[in-house]
C-alpha cells in the first residue's frame, strides 16, 4: 500500500487518505505522472480498480467528491498544462458522483 510507494511520500493528506482505502492494493497513483502504479495497469490514475474501490468504500459521495476535488488540485500542480483540463476533470472528480 502507500508505505510501498515512495512516489506518494510527501503527498498531500487526500491523496494519502485515498491510498490507504481498504482494497485499493496497488492502485494507487504514481507521481508525478498520474498513472496507476499497479503492475500490468497502466492506466490513467484512477483507473477503473480504484475507482470501483474507492467508490464502494465511500458511501458519503460529498465527501468523497471534495477528496477528489483536493487530488484534482495535486494532479494539476504535478501535471501542469501537460494534460486536458476537461479530461482531468472527468478523471478525478465527474465519476464521483
């Protein structure tokens, strides 16, 4: 899990909150890149796993979509202009609700 990752050390509080979800394993993101750091994956962050993890762990989808809000805003400062904002947004945050 997240002790595994040395890419989330010195990652916000969310984005470390959302990594210690009950199942999420490896799915976690991989920083700076933003893309799933499970083995084989290779998705975007968050791929469909965790989003189905994430998802059926949170059943307040209030909270979860202000978490992902706050992840939004450390993908973006990792990211950069290197990445459609519109697609960002869909990313992390749309399939909350």
């Amino acid at each position: 899990m997240i002790s595994e990752h040395a890419a989330l050390l010195g990652a916000p509080t969310a984005v470390q909150a959302i990594c210690r979800t009950p199942g999420i394993g490896e799915h976690v993101p991989h920083r700076p890149d933003w893309e799933c750091a499970a083995p084989g994956c290779g998705e975007p962050w968050p791929c469909p796993v965790a989003r189905a993890t994430i998802g059926a762990a949170a059943p307040d989808r209030v909270n979860l979509s202000i978490t992902m809000a706050t992840i939004l805003t450390a993908a973006v400062a990792d990211l950069g202009e290197s990445v459609d904002p519109g697609e960002l947004f869909y990313r992390m945050l749309r399939w909350t609700r």
